[in-house]
C-alpha cells in the first residue's frame, strides 16, 4: 500500500523534465546525440529538432512551433542566446526506516544552462548547478536520511568554450564531465560513480570530438579541478570510440589513465547499444585498476551495467538494469543492484521515472522504491 | 506420315513439357534507409502490409524467369517507429506537390525478369516500374533470388532525380538518396 501511495505522490506531482541523452535513442537511427542535442555527447540543450522530437515522442504529442516573437527574437540575441533551467526532484521510500523514516521527499537538482552561438560553429555553453553537500560523495541511496538542502553548493558542472572547425569534428576547452560511458543519466549508477563520472567530478579539459555517420570519437586531456580535494586531484587523457555496425547497433572501447596525488589508476571499458523501436539493450563493463602512490598496493575494480528497455509506446519505457561492482582485496567490495521501473515521457519538458531497487552485498539488503520527476524550461 | 506426327507432336510438346510455371505466394518486407544532413542521424522504416504482393516463377529448359511481379503498398503502411516522423514523411514526400495524394499507392511491376546463376543464388533482372503516387522513380530493377521465391532486391533512387523536393525538418535535412530495399519469401513451400 505504502509503494502505492509513493507512485501516486510521484505521479501527482508531474511538474518536471530531462533533458539528458537518450543512448537508447539508437533504437530510432540516433547514433550520437548530435540531432537533438547541441553537444554531440549529449545531455544540456536541446536543438530545435531535440525539441520536436522531444514534443512528438511525448505523451501530448503534436508538432513542437518555436516562438516568433519579436521579443523572444530581441532576448535570445535573434537566437544566438539559449538557455534552460532543468530540475530534478526524488521521492524515496525505504525498506527499512532510517532514523525512523521510511520516507523523504526532496528536490535532487537544478541547473541553469546557458549558451551562446558567437560565430558559426564557435559556442559557449555553462551548466551552473546546485546540489547538496553530500551528493558529491555518497550518492542518493546512502543520503536519504540527511537533512542536507540541495543548494548548499553552487558550482558549474560545465563551463567551456567550443569550436566546431569542420562538420563533425569540435575542439573544446573548459570544464566539464568527462565524456566517458553510455551518458546514462543516473549518477549513482556504479559505471559512473565508481569511475569519478558523478555530477561534480569535472575537471579541466582539453576535448576532441569526431562523429561521422557510423563512427564516433572523443579524446580528452585533463587537469585537476581546483574544487576537488587535495588528494583526489588527478590529471590524464581519456578516449573513447563507438563503431556502428549496423544503424542501430554500436560497440564502444573506452581508456583512461590519469596520476593523482595518492592514486593513479588505469580504465578500460567497453559499452553496447544495440535496438530496434519496441526494445533497447544497453551494456557497460569498465576494469579499473588504481595503484596507491608509496604503498606498493595496486587494486583492480570491475563495474558493470545492463539495462533492457521495452516501448509499447513511445513515451513510455520499461525497464530492467542490473549491476555489478567487485573491488579485490585489500578494498573488498561485491555488491550487486538491481532495478524495476518505468519511464514516461508525458510532454516535451515533463518526464517521470519510477523505479523499484534492490541493493545487496554480503553486509547489506536494501529495497529502495524511487520516484523522479524531471523538469526542462525552456 | 506417322513419323512427321510424331515429330510434330514433339516440337509442339518439348518446351512445356519441361515448363513449371508456380504462382508464389509471397509474404514481403519494404524497408527503406533514409541518411540526414547529421552525421550519425540516419533511420530507417518498414511495411509489411502489402495490398498486393505477387509473382509467378517459370523454370523451362534450365531458364528460370520471375513473370508479372506486382507490389503495392499504401504510403500510409510505412513505419518508422515515431508516429510524427511518419506523418512527416507522409506530408513532405507523398504530397500532391510530389505526385502522391497521401496516403498514396506505391506500386512496384515488372512484367518478365531473366534470372542467371546456380541453383538457389540467381541474380535477376527485368524492366518495369517502380512508381509513388503518380510518380515513376525507378525502371529496371537487379535483385537476387535465393530459395525458391526468396527475394531480395535493393536500389538507390534520387528524389530530386524525380522532382521530390527532400524534406526538412528544424534544421536536420534528408538526403537526397534514399535507399529502398524489398524482400520476400514465398509461402507456399
């Protein structure tokens, strides 16, 4: 009954949207994520063509019509400006009380996002977002009995300077998330989090993108952010390649190795994307293996993500994921993840996502039911 | 007299009396592979509900020919997994602008194609028509034949080559070459 009530408050409050990639897009012949979003590795703003796709794969349906207004025009520098505000709020009910609550309601993020085109190909874009102090280190899962307000930090997620020299192929310096992985939304998601890929791990980068019609490439040389701690400052180069065999199937090599203060640790992962419109298969497998700099310790970590998605209509996915993550001695770690749910897209800004998750090691057995609405003003 | 009968007889009888004529009853797949002006933004479509789909396969003296092959689909049919995409590509490539009324006929003939090759790989060929709406697009046809009935065609048509002006849609453009490929077996084996 107390699950019942959770998916109803969820959907009672439909207020909120995404704007993140949809890797599963492949399903559709999106490769990248270039048609919908301006940046090619998806996530932030939506082209126009992002947004009527977005408005026809929703609920409501129906043909999305830019603004012609003279005032709109004059604001948004005759369309060279846009800018968005997107907001992510969580309802989670616990298996277990915690500090005597089962429950918490809380707003999870909000950014704003702005960009500007300054000539042909040369854009800015920044992501200032706000999150509470413990998402950076924690997660959600673990936080839900945290009195922490999701403004306690302010910080830009991405702040960086682009130049797209020939179709297809961009430079840009700046910070942002590395461009690493399937871009799954979820930054909990042991692929992500495990991998400093959280939505505050941003480090100064120098990036190279290239897509063509069934290849494509980043590379990355970073610097530590100044933001992080001390010992967790790191620098290294990134790359990442996606091969299309057929319209909708790619397969993906990624590597990174980067030194820090007190770790250096090298990644290689591999990631699938394969779909047709009713049905998507998503697959991320990384091995990491990190040294301790003076210890003489080296460790390997193997994350691992699955998710099998079902569209008996277009805006609405089902969807099953598991999730692995094993970390040898002498940081022993095995804990698996496992979640149900549904995703409904119910107008070209408003999206709600349900999901219900068990977490287990040999130390923890944890159900969690999750609902996420999701907002994107544009 | 008796040996001119008999000689007659066997002029008369020899080619039909090694001639298999089959109607086939087929059950097809139209797919269609559309590129975009992005890189890496390319779908594809399908239809599989065919108002017409049929064919007649002759094996006479070692000669194998595909006879009256007829194909037609409605506009209307075709799929490409997002319902505004679709409509779309209703309006913008079968408008009355291009020749079509949408939803309109699509409609594939060919009257006699020559089949050459080894026994369950033949490669064909025949003139005929491939036409949407009111508009021809294609005339000969090369396709490959399998099985018995199984088959397999592809072509590349220009729209601009036909007067279809290519559709547009917030910035993202379609290619001017559209691929069309067309498969069937026949069920009747």
């Amino acid at each position: 009954m107390k699950y019942f009530v959770a998916l109803t408050f969820s959907l009672a409050l439909l207020i909120f949207s995404k704007a993140y990639a949809y890797p599963n897009m492949i399903r559709h012949g999106y490769l990248n994520c270039m048609g919908c979003h301006y940046a090619p590795e998806g996530g932030s703003l939506l082209t126009q063509y992002g947004k009527g796709i977005s408005q026809a794969m929703s609920f409501k349906g129906g043909e999305y019509t830019p603004s012609e207004s003279k005032i709109v025009d004059d604001i948004t520098l005759g369309g060279r400006l846009h800018h968005s505000i997107q907001f992510r709020g969580m309802t989670v009910r616990r298996g277990e009380p915690v500090a005597g609550k089962r429950y918490r309601t809380f707003p999870m993020q909000a950014d704003y996002i702005n960009q500007v085109d300054w000539a042909p190909g040369l854009r800015h874009e920044i992501i200032l977002a706000t999150a509470p102090n413990t998402a950076r280190r924690r997660g959600v899962d673990e936080n839900t009995n945290s009195k922490s307000s999701f403004t306690e930090r302010l910080y830009f997620r991405t702040f960086k300077l682009e130049w797209m020299f020939i179709k297809g192929k961009k430079i840009a310096v700046g910070h942002d998330t590395l461009p690493m992985g399937l871009g799954i939304a979820d930054h909990t998601a042991y692929v992500r989090e495990r991998n400093r890929l959280g939505v505050t791990d941003v480090p100064l980068q120098f990036q190279f993108f290239s897509v063509s019609a069934n290849w494509q490439s980043a590379l990355s040389l970073f610097l530590p952010n100044n933001s992080d701690l001390k010992n967790n400052r790191e620098k290294g180069l990134m790359g990442k390649s996606e091969f299309a065999f057929f319209r909708n199937f790619a397969v993906g090599l990624q590597g990174l190795t980067s030194n820090g203060k007190s770790i250096n640790r090298r990644l290689l992962g591999a990631t699938i994307r394969w779909g047709i419109p009713q049905f998507s298969i998503l697959a991320e497998n990384n091995y990491t293996e990190r040294h301790i700099s003076g210890a003489s310790v080296t460790f390997p970590q193997w994350t691992n993500y699955l998710e099998l998605g079902l569209f008996p209509k277009d805006y609405l996915k089902i969807f099953w994921n598991f999730q692995a993550l094993t970390v040898s001695d002498p940081f022993f770690e095995r804990e698996r993840l496992t979640g149900l749910g549904f995703e409904a897209h119910w107008m070209a800004n408003i999206t709600s996502l349900v999901e219900a998750r068990k977490r287990w090691s040999s130390v923890l057995d944890e159900k969690i039911l999750m609902a996420q609405i999701f907002f994107n003003l544009w | 007299m008796k040996r001119i009968f008999i000689l007659s007889f066997a002029l008369i009888c020899a080619p039909q009396s090694f001639a298999q004529n089959k109607d086939l009853k087929l059950e097809g797949e139209l797919k269609y592979f559309v590129d975009t002006n992005m890189p890496g933004v390319n779908f594809e479509g399908k239809a599989n509900s065919f108002e017409s789909i049929k064919a007649t396969l002759i094996e006479a003296n070692k000669e194998i020919k595909l006879r009256d092959i007829e194909l037609i689909i409605s506009s209307e049919k075709l799929n490409s997994g997002i319902e505004m995409r679709d409509k779309h590509t209703q309006d913008k490539i079968f408008a009355p602008a291009n020749g079509g009324t949408a939803p309109c006929k699509i409609l594939l003939t060919i009257k006699e194609a020559k089949c050459s090759g080894e026994k369950e790989k033949y490669t064909c060929s025949g003139d005929g028509q491939l036409k949407i709406g009111t508009k021809e697009v294609a005339r000969s046809f090369i396709f490959n034949m399998g099985k018995e009935g199984e088959i397999k065609s592809a072509l590349e048509i220009n729209l601009s080559a036909f007067g279809i002006k290519a559709p547009t849609y917030m910035g993202v453009e379609v290619n001017d070459q559209v691929k069309i490929q067309f498969s069937a077996k026949n069920k009747s084996l």
